[in-house]
C-alpha cells in the first residue's frame, strides 16, 4: 500500500513540475503592445504591397499587354 502512495505522490509531482513549466514558458510567450502594432503596421504595408501590384496588373491587361484576347 506504501509502495502505491509513493508512486502516486511522485506522479503528482511530475505531473505539477510539468504543469508549471509549461505556464512559466508561456509567460515569456506573451505579445507586448508594441509587437502588436508592428504586426498590424506590417499587415498595412503588405496590403499596400498587394493593391499596388493589382493596379499594377490592371494596367497592363487593360492596355492590352496580357490576355487581351485574340487580335
């Protein structure tokens, strides 16, 4: 019956070790207010990026440059 208490105590323990581990790592995880706005600055600029090459694109087919149709 000991030998069943004992194993179950440290069971409990590895389980509790692992349980803080995981929460105190997590912790280092946490995004700050200023990584939060540069991913938001960075979402902008890749958008901008994307509607540039659109308009870009745009022109090009509506010049007749590419895929314009048969001639």
């Amino acid at each position: 019956m000991t030998t069943m208490w004992v194993v179950l105590g440290v069971a409990v323990l590895v389980a509790g070790a692992a349980l803080g581990w995981v929460a105190w790592r997590d912790r280092a995880r946490i995004q700050s207010g200023e990584d939060r706005a540069a991913g938001r600055a960075a979402l902008v600029d890749q958008q901008r990026h994307e509607a540039a090459r659109h308009a870009a694109q745009g022109e090009v087919i509506g010049r007749g440059g590419y895929n314009s149709g048969p001639s």
